[in-house]
C-alpha cells in the first residue's frame, strides 16, 4: 500500500495549521482594537471562507493562483506553482481553516482582562512580553481549541483542495482525495482503509487536546 | 514636587474634566460609579490616552497634549493596584513579583517584607482575598513607583476584612513619599485613609478640600450628598435675613458672617442640609411651648424646627434611623423624605415622652451651606 497520502495530508494540515495559528491570531489581536465600523467590514471578510462552500474558495484560489493569471504567472518567475503542486493543498487548507483559528482566537481575546494588560504596563513590562507571557496563556482554552479545529479542517479539506491541486497519485493525492478517488473507481476495500485512517487520526487528536485541557487546569 | 494633573476627555457624551494637584500624603477621589474617577487613575497611568492636557509627576512631564508628549504606561513609574488586583493568573506570586521587581534579589526581598514567602509558589487563583492584595502591593511598590494609584482596592470585600485589609494597606503605604490617589465610592473608606478629598461627579471635580473640612462644611450639593447628608433643601433667601428651605416648608437662619462655605463673604446660598444625627428631638415641656408657638405664628413658617409626620422607623445595628416629612407641607419634593438618627436607648426615650407627636431642632451652627 501506498502510505502517500497520508504524509501528504499531514504535511498539509501541520503546515497550514502553523501558518494560520499565527495569522489568524494576528488577525484577531489587530481586529480587536479596530474602529467598529471598520471592524465589522474585516470581520466579515475574513469569516466567508467558513460560510462559503469550499469549491467556491477553490474557485478564488484558481482565478487568484491559477498559471494563466497575472499573480500565478508572476510567481512562477520564482517557480512557484500552487496548481497541481503539494504546497498548493497547504495554501488551500489554510484559506478554509483561517476563519476557525480568528473567530475563536477573537473570542478569546475579547474576554480576556485588559486590566491584566494595563497591570503589565505599569509595571514596566513590554508589549511582546504582555502579549506572549500574560495575554496568550490567559487564552490559552480559546487559542488551543481554534487550533484544533483549524487543523482537523486542514486536515478534512477536499472541496478547495481538489480544485486547486486535483488528484495525482504519489504527488499531490491527501487522505480525503484518495478516498474519493478510490470509491470512484470501484475500489471500496481499500477505500475503507482510508477512512479507518482517518477516524484514527482524528480521534488522537481528539483525545490529545482532552489530555492537554486536563493538564491546563 | 507632586503630581499635577489637568485632563480633559470626551466619551459620546460624557466628558471628563478634571484639575488637581496632589503633594505628599493621600489624596481620595470620592464619587459615584461612572463618575469617571477610574478613567482619571486610567489616563495618570497611561493605559487611556486624554484628549488634551498635562500631566506632571515630581517634575517629569508624563503628558502634555501641547508639547506632544506622551510617555508610554511604561516609562511613567506610577503604580496602580487595580480593583480586583490583576495579578497575572498563570504566574506563581514569585514570577508575579518578579514582574515588578526586576531582579531575583529583589524580588526576595519584596517576599520576605510582605511576608509572601510561605506562598511563593503558589498561583493567584490559590490566595485568600488579604494574600492577593499583599501580592499586588508588592508587585506594585517593587517597580519602584513615584506615584501610586489605588483603584476601590476593597470594593469587592466584606466588612470584617475590608477593616483589616485596610489598616493593613495603610501601613505598608507607611513611609512612602510619593503621592498616592485613592479612589472610592465610600465615604468612610475616604474620610479613614486619606487627608485631602476631591469629590467628582459627572466628570468633574464638585469640591476638593483637606477632609475634615469637607464632612464639616461642603461647599456643594453634590459634595453634600456624598459625604453622606440625608436631608437637604433648596433655599429662597427672605427679608428678614432668613432663608426659606423649600423642599422643608420652615426658615433657616442665616449663617454667621464668614462661618460657612470657606468663610465667603456674603453668598447667595442655594442649598442647605443638616446631618441625620445632628437634629435635637423637642420634649416634655419644651414641646408644649413649640405646640402654643405654633398656634401663635399661624401661617408663617417656623424657624429652625420641623414637626415631624413619622413615615417609618428602621432599625439598623447600634441606631434607629427616623424617615418623616415635615407636617403641614402643602408640596412633597423629593428632598421633603427627611431622616433622623440616632441611639436605640435614646429613641425609646423620645418615643416615650413625645406622645407620638416629634419637634426637631436644627442648631443653626449644624446647618450646611451650599452655593451651587
């Protein structure tokens, strides 16, 4: 059996779930502190990924990434390609997962104690210090289950994916790809592997984040 | 040398406006919630930017909106004990103080002078009330602050601890020479902890005055009110040099020239009060002469004396307090539900030999003046 796209579909979810930890905090950190009026424009920009159906992020990506345009073809100066290419299922997965990591990290934001900030300052700590010492971990719940689902979402991603990187066996195929390809063809036994590996996956991470909840209080 | 503070900030359509200045010694911001008395503490420190204004502590501009200068919170040493302490939740009271301190030496030096060596390691989330506030003064004097604001440090606390906490926040504030802005909606947490008191309301400063002063002679309704006197009245000044207290339907007497309000000149006073307690019940045959003055004066108002129509009587721990309204009064205002108080023994004694009906005596010399 080819073990491919497991890996890939790892790979994809691990990596895209770092990039959208830090951009989705980031996003949630800035939109905090926004006019509202402003805000509420941001907001509803960044939470469309979540509400629109993903072949219709994968649409986006194509008319944004895709080889004949003017952003696809500059990047492929530099020789990137996100069409048909691994790393393409990355930018993908973190487009749909984005607005899971904001919303939930803005959440948490929003109910912490900015007294807590405002005791820091006057004692002379500085904001990095305020933000990753104090803020973060006082957030801790809120950010650690938007990770969670933002890399479960990674990790289930099909919808965008298959548009922007379609299916290439041992190049571009992830798990939910492979078990679509395999039903197709017929192929249902080892389609069910494939799901079994699935389950098995999100359960540990599932168990995972109980343990670290438990730890945490 | 001191803190010098002129601020000025608009919230739609709230607007703080506040001046004052602070040397050694504690000065008490009294008002009530939402009068903007936090905010003033916010903007000192530098967490809340003001519109316009200057803010000077021991000669360091932390502020000026003229100059364009802003100090960020962190720059400006001036310490500020929050309500509800903001110790930081996922830190031991060593790594709380340390936040402070600086330094290792430091830190166990602050352990060892507040006594927090026993509970070093423990979170915040594992003190008592009187531990926490331990840590966040140490915490707090171990930044080495020049000024230190104290945001209703004991608002949250029952009576019995609040006393404690109190005497035990005073004197580890012993000794410091920096000024120190305590901030409260209590008055007698004011009167005991601090020397001067600015009164705020609205955003704005009523009155500022050293304390006893204050709870003697304010000079204004709102400083009047929140000092804790009960009965006041509008006021209409008469021919004969006495003033009609409106909402009471009886004359005042004037006040002696210069005895009141700061010892103004002659003022146009527009309100006046008298405390609860310092009424004189009229008995016995005292009483009677009331009752026969009364008949004799017919329609004109008497002076300095109210008969009282008993509304109720409420009972609290060592006093009884007395709500009435004057008798007589053809127009009820808000300001006509006057109270009386005084001792549980006492009272028993009046009831006994008033006969149900009560005379109040309002000594001229207890009688508040206000100008505005």
């Amino acid at each position: 059996m080819d073990w491919y796209p497991l890996w890939n579909s790892l790979r994809i979810a691990a990596i895209s779930c770092v990039l959208v930890f830090f951009l989705g905090i980031a996003a949630a950190y800035y939109a905090a502190r926004l006019p509202r009026s402003v805000k509420g424009i941001l907001d509803v920009v960044l939470t469309l990924p979540m509400v629109l159906p993903p072949t219709v992020c994968g649409y986006f990506l194509l008319m944004v990434f895709g080889v004949k345009r003017p952003l696809g073809q500059f990047l492929q100066q530099f020789g990137i390609r996100f069409v048909m290419n691994w790393y393409g299922g990355v930018l993908a997965a973190a487009v749909v997962a984005f607005p899971l990591m904001y919303r939930t990290a803005r959440g948490a934001f929003e109910s912490f104690d900015e007294d807590l900030s405002h005791a820091g300052k006057t004692l002379g700590l500085s904001n990095t210090f305020i933000f990753w010492r104090i803020r973060m971990p006082a957030c801790r719940q809120g950010i650690l289950a938007g990770t969670v689902l933002a890399f479960a979402r990674a990790l289930g991603e099909y919808g965008a994916t298959s548009m922007l990187i379609g299916y290439t066996p041992g190049r571009t195929a992830t798990i939910s790809t492979t078990v679509y390809q395999l039903w197709r063809i017929n192929e249902e036994g080892a389609a069910f592997t494939w799901v079994m590996v699935n389950l098995a996956i999100s359960t540990v991470v599932l168990l995972a984040v109980n343990l670290l909840e438990r730890k945490g209080k | 040398m001191g803190l010098e503070v002129k601020i000025r900030k608009k919230f739609g359509n709230f607007v703080l406006d506040v001046a004052f200045e602070s040397k050694e010694g504690v000065l008490g911001l009294l008002g009530a919630s939402g009068c903007g008395k936090s905010m003033t503490l916010k903007c000192i420190a530098g967490v809340v930017r003001p519109e316009e204004g200057r803010i000077v502590l021991n000669g360091r501009v932390l502020f000026d909106s003229k100059a364009r200068i802003d100090l960020p919170p962190q720059k400006r040493r001036v310490g500020y004990l929050f309500q509800d302490y903001a110790l930081f939740p996922d830190m031991t009271v060593e790594r709380n103080i340390l936040c402070g301190a600086g330094t290792k030496e430091k830190t166990e030096q602050y352990l060892k002078r507040y006594a927090l060596e026993e509970v070093r390691k423990q979170y915040p989330a594992q003190l008592s009330g009187g531990q926490k506030q331990r840590v966040a003064l140490a915490r707090m004097l171990a930044a080495e602050p020049e000024a230190v604001l104290l945001d209703e440090p004991f608002s949250a606390l029952d009576n019995f601890l609040k006393a404690r906490m109190e005497r035990e926040l005073m004197s580890m504030l012993d000794g410091y020479a920096n000024p120190v802005l305590f901030v409260s909606h209590d008055r007698n947490e004011v009167y005991r902890l601090t020397d001067t008191i600015a009164v705020m309301q609205q955003g704005q400063i009523a009155d500022i005055s050293e304390k006893h002063e204050l709870f003697r002679a304010p000079k204004t309704l709102a400083a009047t009110l929140l000092t804790g006197c009960k009965n006041v009245t509008g006021l209409k000044p008469l021919a004969d040099g006495t003033y009609l207290a409106r909402d009471w339907g009886i004359r005042l007497q004037g006040p002696k020239e210069g005895e009141h309000a700061g010892g103004a000149a002659k003022q146009q006073y527009v309100f006046a009060g008298f405390r609860a307690h310092y009424a004189v019940p009229v008995t016995g045959r005292e009483a009677e002469a009331c009752r026969k003055e009364k008949a004799a004066r017919g329609a004109k108002p008497a002076e300095n004396l109210l008969e009282c129509e008993i509304l109720r009587e409420i009972e609290d721990t060592f006093s009884v307090v007395v709500q009435f309204y004057p008798k007589d009064l053809s127009v009820r205002t808000e300001y006509s539900l006057l109270t009386y108080e005084t001792g549980k023994e006492e009272w028993e004694r009046i009831r006994a030999e008033s006969n149900g009906e009560l005379f109040l005596r309002i000594p001229p010399e207890a009688v508040i003046w206000m100008t505005h």
